[in-house]
C-alpha cells in the first residue's frame, strides 16, 4: 500500500493518508497474528488446504477494499468488495466510472491487486511460507487446474521460477507498451493487468483509449503469453525440458484464438464492409481479450454484428490454459471433454473395443474424467442459480445471466447495455454485487475448492 501511497503524496493528493493508515492497521493485525501463532507448526492436511486457500483469499479481498472504500472514490461497502474481488480474481469488472480523473494511486492499487491475484497469492507466499512447504504443491494445485508433473525437485523453486516468468513478462510488456508511446504510468498499469489477464484500465474507454493499432498488436501478444502454462516458461530454461507442443491444450487455444478472431473479421469485412487489415487486428484483439479472460476492448464489439456477438458468447465459457493466469473452462478440459464424448461415441460402434484414452503422451484416468464432469456439473449449475438470483434483484435476462457468466469466468464484461463493453456495474443493486463478488471468488478457485467447505460431511472424521 505504500506505492500508491507514494503515489497520492507525489499528486498531493489527500488519499494517501488512507493507504498508510490502512497499511499500518494492516501490519499491526498481521504482526499480531505472527506472534499469537508462533510456535510449532500445524500438520497439513487437505482439509486444511482448503480452508487455507479460501481463507487467504477472502482476506486479500477484504484488505484489498479497505483502501478503496475510505477513498475518496465515492463507492459502497459492497462495491469495495466488488472491486478488489474483481481485481484479485483478475475479472476485470468494475463499479467505478470516471476513470479517467480518479487518483492515480487508486488506479495503481486496482492495477496491484491485480498483479498479485494473476500469479496466485497461494503462488507467491509459499516462498516466505517456509511451514507449509510439506504442503505447498497441494495449495498449488487447489488453487489452480494446473496438475503438470514437478518441474523443478522443490516447490520454493518451481515456485521461483512461476514468479520470475511472471516478472519478467511484466517487465517485457511495460517496456513494450513505453516503446509504444503509452505513459510511464499507464505502461506500469497495463503491463501488469495485462500479464494477470486481469483487464483493468486507467481509462474508461480501456485499450480504446490510446486509438494505436501497434498497442493492440502487443497487448495481444502478451495476453496470449499470459494465457499459456507458466510452466512452459520454467521448461524453456531447464536442458531438454522446453516442449512447447507437449501439452495438447496448447495448439487448442492458439487454433481457437486464430478461427475464431479470423471468423470474426471476415464477418465483419462482409457485414460491415469494415478494411480487412484493420478488422482482422481489432477482432483478433478483442476477442483475445474475452477469451483469455482478460476484459480489454478497444471498441464496443456488441455492435459490429449478431454473428460476432454470437462468437464472443462462445469465447467467455472457453478461457485459456489450465497453469495460467486465465480464467474460464480451460482448454485443457476442453481436450479431456472432447476425448470422452469420442471415446463414448467409439464405443456405440465398437461395443467390445477397448480404447485408452490418453491426453498427450499421458493416460486419461477415472479419477480425472470424473474430476472434469464435475466441474462442467457445478460451472453451469452455478451460472443456472446465479442468474435467477439476480433476476430476483430486477435485472434483465440478458444482463443477468451475462453477469453471472462473465463473474464465474472471470472475463470481466457482459452482454447488453448495463455491463457490456461500454458500460460497466455501477448501477448494480448492492445485494446483485454480494451474488458476484462471490462467483467470482467461486470461478477463481474453479469451484470445488470453495464448495467444499458448505459440506459437513467433509468436516466430520
């Protein structure tokens, strides 16, 4: 809290009194916590684990709204909560209009609050967490989908090595977007939404905003580098270990991105009569943007065509690799998915054939395809409960099943004139906000890691 506290001091602006108030009541409670739990360590467990990962995340979120409630943004309780969830999810919605000429040191913690929730703060304490090291892998993989055989012998360093991917592609971005003639601020900002595929903007009219195709064409890069494994980026480094096309979810998402983002610019040259060149970066852009989970938009891309808007409806279920900063379904699912219902099909022909299953050079498991299916069970049941809850506060259909879509997938905007691209959640009623808040924590953590803790039966030896 000391960087936009630096921030604010250097504008002469008033609201760095609530970022170092709010950091020193912050230190003085985890100051406390570290002394009363000193001592010998707890045995880790799985129920611990979630417990832990929940509870870390949900207090992130609630520190994340302190300072941007006691601001000077004029936003309620709820809407705090709202946005710093926002921002730790890497979802990317907001409550928040005027962009524009808000503080820069509320704009640099939104931009902060989503540079740490993009690598995972499970991810990044686990190097100063040395008593949960026994479980620290376990806190990994329930925070993410990301199962991918250890890298590196230890997990302080494969979780170094998470982190110096994470920074340097941050780095490379700023530098990119500098060199483009963005700001040094508004590089910082989006370098670091971009690299979580987070979304959030110093500007109200997002990427739109700096109206430079070349931005475009590196935001676009970046979010699909920040929507492939991390684990990649650790291999390249490692002597024979760099195999880029080793995890099939890989080539899915890069063929998906370049049909899809191809589909919509021909529609667009046919529908719009929109210059191919230009249409095909603006789409490949925007629709990069929805499926790697990461909110961008340069324009308000519900008004190009019913076609395209038909696609981006398709790209905010998909999401990008499982081991990423995205959020959505994951390709990977997709591709265990795809291998089930074939294999199901196979065998209406072939009654008495036996067929592995195998997902790159890996057998497929029971544990695993049951691991899948009931993901797909809860994703869209809860998207189902969440849209009729919001249609119980007076939304519309569209806007509310939307909402709950672009909530529980992290993308960030929805459908329609409320929450689309040029609109944003503002006009939400507060208890609308609470249902959010919470499938964006529940999508974050992909569901189960949360559900499980409303069942008692978990709890009982």
């Amino acid at each position: 809290m000391l960087l936009p506290a630096l921030t604010d001091l250097a504008d002469q602006n008033d609201d760095f009194r609530v970022f170092v108030g709010t950091g020193f009541l912050v230190g003085v409670v985890c100051a406390l916590v570290a002394v009363a739990t000193r001592g010998e360590r707890p045995q880790f467990t799985q129920k611990l684990g979630f417990l832990l990962v929940t509870t870390v995340w949900l207090t992130a979120c609630l520190i994340g709204s302190l300072p941007i409630y006691f601001s000077s943004v004029n936003v309620s309780f709820a809407g705090a909560i709202f946005e710093s969830m926002s921002g730790l999810t890497t979802t990317g919605s907001t409550v928040i209009s005027g962009l524009d000429s808000l503080p820069r040191g509320i704009l640099l913690w939104r931009s902060l609050l989503q540079w740490l929730g993009g690598i995972g703060i499970i991810g990044m304490v686990l190097l100063i967490l040395p008593s949960l090291q026994a479980g620290g892998l376990a806190l990994f993989h329930m925070e993410s989908s990301d199962k991918s055989d250890k890298v590196l012998p230890r997990v302080n360093q494969l979780t170094g090595g998470l982190i110096a991917a994470y920074v340097s592609l941050t780095l490379m971005c700023a530098i990119a977007y500098t060199s483009l003639g963005m700001s040094f601020f508004d590089a910082t900002n989006h370098a670091m939404t971009t690299l979580a595929t987070g979304g959030y903007s110093t500007h109200d009219a997002s990427m739109g905003y700096f109206d430079d195709n070349r931005i475009l064409i590196a935001s676009t890069i970046f979010m699909i580098l920040a929507a492939l494994p991390f684990v990649v980026y650790v291999r390249a480094f490692l002597p024979r270990r760099f195999q880029l096309w080793r995890d099939p979810q890989i080539m899915v998402f890069l063929v998906i991105c370049v049909v899809l983002s191809f589909s919509i610019a021909v529609t667009r040259r046919i529908i719009n009569d929109t210059p191919f060149g230009e249409a095909l970066v603006s789409s490949t852009f925007n629709l990069v943007s929805v499926i790697t989970t990461t909110g961008y938009a340069s324009e308000d891309y519900t008004l190009w065509s019913n076609a395209a808007i038909g696609i981006f409806f398709l790209a905010s279920f998909l999401g990008g690799c499982a081991g990423s900063t995205a959020g959505g379904i994951k390709a990977n699912r997709l591709v265990v998915l795809y291998l089930v219902v074939r294999a199901s099909f196979r065998r209406l022909v072939r009654p008495h054939a036996v067929i592995r299953l195998k997902y790159g050079n890996d057998d497929i498991s029971a544990q695993t395809i049951q691991t899948v299916t009931i993901f797909f069970f809860l994703f869209f049941g809860t998207l189902l409960l969440g849209t009729v809850l919001l249609t119980m506060f007076g939304l519309d259909l569209i806007t509310a099943f939307s909402g709950t879509l672009t909530a529980l997938a992290n993308v960030g905007p929805g459908f329609g004139q409320i929450i689309g691209p040029a609109g944003n959640f503002s006009t939400l009623p507060d208890p609308a906000l609470w249902v959010l808040s919470a499938a964006m924590l529940l999508g974050r953590l992909e569901l189960v890691t949360v559900l499980i803790l409303l069942f008692p039966s978990v709890w009982i030896d």
